[in-house]
C-alpha cells in the first residue's frame, strides 16, 4: 500500500473544515446552554488551583466518585462533557484505548518504529521530535472529537529478561538510557508552553513490571520480590527521570505486586516516593482494572470496599476501570475514606485537565492543528529516518555489505517477514499513513524473486523451502527477512525460548547453502533472539535487526541494503544464546549475579557470561577513530559539612545527598573522525568502571551522544557527565552514593581514568 495521497486530506478538510460540531470544547462553551460559562472554574485569568477548588466544591459525591474512572461521566448542569481518559501513543497515536477512533475524520496516523527500534538509535533529540509530531498528530485528531488529550504512553519499563513480550515497547535494558527516552520522548508530546500541556504523557507502569504470562505465573498474581538496591538502581531510575527530567504529566502504577503489595496500593510507592520526593505535578492512574485485580485476583483486601479505600488513600487518582465508580460511595459510608480523599484525588486529574484548556471554553490552544497535519510528507520522512538510525548491522563479512545495485541486479527476497505490513510496527500501534514493506523496499533498488518460505514466522515446516532455495540459486544475492511477530512475543505473551520459531533456522541455513551470492540476514523483533548460528556461518555475510521498523520499514531496510543509509543503530539490550535462560527464572527478579546459587546476573552491567551480542554493539560501512582532546584526570566532589584538610572520606563512597551536585560535572572531549568513504553517524557511549566495590556493577553506561560526521572529517563532541547521577553506585540499603576513588571510563577502544576525591565546599576543584 502506498501512502495515502494527501489530496486525500484535503478533501476530507474540505468536508470537516465547515462542520461547527467538528471542533467541540470539553466544558466552558458558551454554546453549550448549561449557562455556566461564567462561573469562576471557566474563567481563564484566574489561577488554575481557584478553578479547580472552585469546580470540586460544585459537585455533588456523586459526580466526583463519576469522574474517578478513565469513561469520567458527564456533569450536565455544569456544561461538562464525559471524557474518555484512555488514549495511547507509544509510537504513535494509536487505537489501543476507546479515547481513539480511526475512519471518521482520521484514516491513519503516522506510525513510527516500535520503541526498541528507535532507542537502537541512541538519539535523544529525535525522541523529542517523535513526541512532537505524535502529539500534533493527537491534538488534530481531539480538535475533531476523534482523540482524548491524555495519553498512558511511554512504556519505560526496563527490559531486564529477553524473554518478556512487552521488552518491544520499551527503550531496552539501560535504566540511563531508559530514563533519557522517558524525559526526552515526554517533553516533545507534553511541549514547552510552561505550565500548558500540548497533550499529557503518562509513564508506566510502575514499578519493576516485566513478567507477562511465564511459565504459569501472570502479571495478576506475580509478587516481584524487589531489593531495594535494584529497585534504586534499576527499576525506579527511569519513573525518576520521567517526572524530574521530562516533568510528566503522570505516572501509571503496575498489575503486580512489590515485595507483597500492589504497586497501586502502595503509599510508600505513590504518595511517599512518587508525589512527595519526585514531586510529580499529575496524577496517578491504574493499569486497566488493577484495582480489581487487587481485590478479586490478589484477594489483598475482604472485600472490595477496602480495596477502593486503600487504593485512593495510598495516591491513587484515577481508575481505569469500574471499580473506584462502583465501591467508593460505599467505603465512604463505611468509615474507610472520606469525602476529602476523593477531592484530593480530583484536584490532581482536573489540575490536568485544566493545563490541557479543557475548561477554557472555544478558546483552544492548538485548535489550528486539523487534518492537514496528520501523515503530512514530513512526518513520513521522520518515521523513515527513525527507522534508518534504529537498524543495527550485526554482521558484515568480507565486507558484503552494502550490495551493489551493478552487481546484483537481482535479489531473493525469502522469508515470512518479507512483504508483511502490521508487523513492521509492533504493538500498541495505530492504523498507519501507509506501508513500504521489505519487498518493496528493495523492488525500488533492483529485480527481485520473491518467495515466502514459511507461511507465517510460526513456520511449522518446511514444505516452501524447495521454492526459496531455487530463487536462492537464480539471484545475484539473498535476503531472508526472519524473525518474530506478535503471535510470538506480545503484552500477556512472554517467549518460552529465544531461538528463531518453528523451522526459520533451517529455512536460512539451507537458502543459504543453495544462494549463488552473497546471504543476508535480517530480523524483525522486539526481544533478542539466539541467531549464533548465522553469526558463526560463513555463509551467511551479513546479520541486520530491524527491530520493528515502522511504516517505513521496508524503504529504511533496502536503504541500509544498498548503502543509501550508512548503519549507525547499537543494540539497546543484550543477546543472550537460549542456555542462558535456563539459570534465570524468570520470576527471579535480582540484578546482580549470584555465583553461589549459579546465578548469572542480567544485563551487561551484571552479567559477565557469553552472549551473542552485547550491549551497545552496532557496525557501520564506514571506519571511525575516536580521540580524547580533553578531559580531566582529578575531580574533587564538594561535601556539606566537610573541613578543609578532612580526609576521612577520600576512599569512601559518600551519600549523594552530602555532595553538592549542581554542574558536578565531568567534561569530556572526543575528536571522532571518519577515515572512510561514506558520510555517517556515530555513536559514542560512554561506560564507567566504578571503584572496586560490592555495591558497583561491571560497567554501566554514564553518557551517549550521536554525532553526524561526513567523510574525512572530524567532529569533536563534547559530553557532560553528571557525577551525582551517573557516577554513582547504590548500596544495599537502596541508598545512592558516590565512590571516591578511580573511575575508569572506556569509550570504544579509549580508556580514560578519572580520580574522584571529596573536598570541601571551599576547595577549588582541580
């Protein structure tokens, strides 16, 4: 399919632009004849916090307990519409949540890769700009009724086992990382109108939530059993930087339980962690029906009363689901809660709202945006250069790749992934602007045979192997497109092993034997996947992963194919061989390697055995060299409370909260040159080794930065490491601190090591 022409649009413009229904205020619309428009909560020159008091002491307990559930019911005395809170944008305005609709206004909206794919990138600022089209694309669609403005997006779970169907949704394995696509992807959705919300982000789902359907064990009933090391230093550090850094507009709390008890009924979790020491300016909501499943799956309360009771006094805002607008009047009578919890809980949602311009009446910010701003050519060329920076060359020998267009004029193209659509873009998606598939991608370039091999990715045998293996034979070059798909990993289906389905492996090894040119190999997937034999199969000349590209997918595939695209993506997560998963349950939620027990640790900060493919690795067609031009080698930390002269902490690691972080910085300078042909992107992450310690991991990423470097020429990057943040350790005891000592930072082949002493405030830093 093409993309749509957007001649298309304009003539649905043409349909809409005159309908004086296609634009409808939530409340305050002097068209609506309730006559409340001029009451104190619609007057827009008051301060938001006298409108909301003002709006809550005007309902009756029966219309606040209405207004506690996502399909918030209508106040018709007052002028208020019902709202539907749940819409969904991980990638993309999409279908997923009744606050979305496709086919009135809409036929589609851009569909950019599936998160895994685009973290591959490394690129904070191209996460910003995502966020930024995604959230123009939403306000066009509630300009026309046809989308909410509060979306449950991003996913920033950490992928920490390779086995999790969901790890597709999210940023990868690097709670760094993790945490910079959360504040960078929410800035560009919620924009930068100060206290205003273009559109409010939401990230999810907290916390230490990464096991699915496993085994027996679901996400209902799974307790994780949390240290609070690793949940300091791991699951809580992206939830952080998304409500410090990115300022989100909310935070969704998890199905499962932490350490006995669920996460949305939680107050250390919501009240004490994530409103009072983050701070959050929001609201909280459950994931879907959780509070029921705390009562009717988790059996945590007597009755569901309690559960109502419990869940809104521990920070809970807002229910998506039934069960707060069901059992609240009811604890309320009972003794459980009280009226001023529910206003409290209130004020948080309808603050939002107002932030939106909800109840600003016909004066709509952004009310320009229509349909001539959704699938526009610019927001198709950024879903295609997503989809470029996130593909990862895993392999390349001889160098094969990339292919000629003079010399192989004619190419296989074999595999079930080969000319699919929805696959490209994962889940949680909507419906796409259009598709390029690989099929077409490459039919762009050259002559191309097509031969599926297997009728799907589960590809229970073998009877189509004959005919691709024949098409193998009449081509200048083979490329198999492999891999999964959502019947294979996806939300409530987690993967039994990480080997490629069904007979996939046998499909490539034998097109392989029988192709008269080069093989390529290239993967679609959200998780990693155990590929060792293509990557000791001579064979086989080169490896890509595509993760899941997005809607142009097929055009970003056949770019890196034939050189167009020079490769730049890294891996976000690491790529285990399937022997692995054998030692780590999945229900074992420790970081941290434990040989006592065999426990080999996870992630590449934790665990040091084989893989297949590290964290971070990626090729290019082109040769890099990195220098260090500055960068220091001492770095005193000030600490309150320290003497000039004291130097009882120059071998401690000393409490974050003792040192004085503000521009506590390392700076580091690296000169990256292209010594090579073709123009291309780099890049750089930057690893710290810790001080030898029984807190520290191996390594763990403190900085990255991409940088365009055109050939024969140098670019010097400068990078900010921020000591308090990324140079610190947490102990047991869930407490971050900073190890004084030798931090050995490695950048590609560089090593450098920086000293950190304590100083006092006075001291100059050397």
């Amino acid at each position: 399919m093409a993309f749509l022409p957007s001649i298309f649009f304009l003539f649905l413009l043409f349909l809409h632009v005159f309908d004086a229904n296609a634009l409808v205020p939530f409340a305050c619309d002097p068209r609506d004849g309730a006559h409340t428009n001029n009451l104190p909560f619609c007057r827009v020159s008051l301060p938001i916090q006298e409108r909301v008091k003002d709006l809550i002491g005007r309902l009756t307990l029966q219309e606040k307990i209405s207004l506690l559930v996502n399909n918030a019911a209508p106040v018709p005395r007052l002028g208020i519409k019902g709202y539907e809170w749940w819409s969904e944008a991980l990638h993309g305005v999409s279908n997923v949540g009744p606050g979305t609709r496709f086919g009135r206004n809409f036929l589609g909206a851009t569909s950019f890769p599936q998160v895994i794919t685009t973290a591959a990138s490394f690129n904070a600022s191209l996460w910003e700009d995502i966020g930024r089209v995604v959230s123009d694309e939403a306000r066009a669609m509630y300009n026309f009724g046809d989308a909410g403005l509060t979306f449950w997006s991003p996913n920033v779970n950490i992928l920490r086992d390779p086995r999790w169907g969901r790890g597709q949704e999210t940023p990868g394995e690097d709670p760094v990382v993790a945490g910079k696509y959360a504040a960078s992807y929410v800035r560009g959705l919620q924009g930068y109108d100060g206290n205003r919300l273009k559109v409010a982000a939401c990230c999810k789902h907290y916390t230490a939530y990464d096991l699915d359907n496993w085994n027996g064990v679901d996400r209902f009933h799974f307790n994780a059993k949390v240290s609070k090391q690793d949940l300091a230093d791991t699951f809580d550090v992206p939830f952080r930087a998304c409500v410090l850094e990115g300022k989100v507009a909310s935070v969704m709390c998890s199905y499962n339980q932490v350490n006995g008890i669920p996460t949305c009924a939680d107050p250390n979790l919501l009240r004490n962690t994530i409103r009072g020491q983050w701070k959050l300016n929001g609201y909280i909501v459950s994931d879907c029906d959780s509070v029921g499943v705390l009562y009717d799956n988790q059996h945590y309360t007597r009755t569901p009363e309690e559960a109502a009771a419990v869940s809104i006094k521990a920070g809970l805002d807002l229910d998506c689901g039934p069960f707060l607008a069901v059992h609240t009047e009811a604890a309320i009578r009972k003794g459980l809660l009280n009226e001023v919890d529910v206003n409290n809980a209130l004020v948080n949602t309808i603050t939002v709202q107002m932030r939106l311009g909800m109840f600003d009446g016909d004066g709509q910010p952004y009310g320009n945006l229509g349909i001539r701003d959704v699938c526009t050519a610019a927001n198709n060329q950024l879903a295609l250069e997503a989809a470029r920076q996130g593909i990862v060359l895993m392999k390349n020998g001889g160098p094969s790749l990339p292919l000629s267009i003079i010399r192989h004029r004619t190419v296989a193209v074999i595999g079930p992934n080969s000319d699919v659509t929805v696959t490209m873009i994962g889940n949680y998606a909507g419906v796409a602007c259009g598709y390029t598939t690989p099929l077409q991608g490459i039919a762009r370039y050259v002559q191309t045979i097509h031969q599926a091999g297997c009728i799907d990715v589960a590809c229970l045998d073998n009877r189509l192997f004959g005919a691709a293996e024949n098409a193998a034979r009449q081509a200048d070059a083979t490329v198999l497109v492999m891999g999964l798909d959502q019947s294979i990993e996806a939300e409530f289906k987690d993967r039994v092993g990480i080997l490629l389905p069904g007979h996939q492996q046998e499909l490539v090894s034998r097109v392989a034997m029988a192709s008269r040119g080069p093989t390529i190999l290239v993967l679609m997937s959200g998780g990693p996947i155990d590929v060792s034999f293509a990557k000791n199969d001579p064979r086989i000349a080169g490896i890509i992963w595509a993760g899941y590209p997005g809607q142009s997918g097929g055009t970003a595939i056949a770019d890196v194919l034939f050189g167009t695209t020079n490769p730049g993506g890294k891996l976000p997560m690491t790529w285990y061989p399937q022997d692995y998963l054998a030692k780590v349950p999945m229900t074992i939620m420790g970081m941290r390697a434990d040989p006592a027990r065999g426990y080999p640790g996870r992630t590449y900060r934790f665990y040091k055995g084989p893989v297949v493919y590290p964290f971070g690795h990626g090729m290019s067609y082109g040769n890099f060299v990195h220098t260090i031009a500055q960068a220091p080698k001492i770095m005193a930390v000030p600490l309150h409370g320290l003497r000039t002269g004291n130097s009882t902490f120059s071998s401690a690691a000393v409490r974050v909260t003792r040192a004085k972080c503000n521009r506590l910085s390392v700076g580091v300078h690296v000169n990256v040159k292209n010594v090579g042909s073709k123009d291309g992107s780099q890049t750089l992450l930057i690893f710290s080794k810790p001080p030898a310690g029984q807190w520290s991991p191996h390594k763990q990423l403190v900085a990255f930065e991409k940088v365009h470097v055109p050939a024969r020429s140098q670019q010097t990057v400068k990078i900010g490491i921020h000591v308090c943040k990324h140079l610190s350790v947490v102990d047991k005891n869930g407490i971050r601190r900073i190890p004084m000592g030798e931090h050995r930072l490695h950048i590609g082949d560089l090593r450098h090591s920086v000293s950190l002493h304590a100083s006092a405030l006075g001291e100059i830093k050397v």
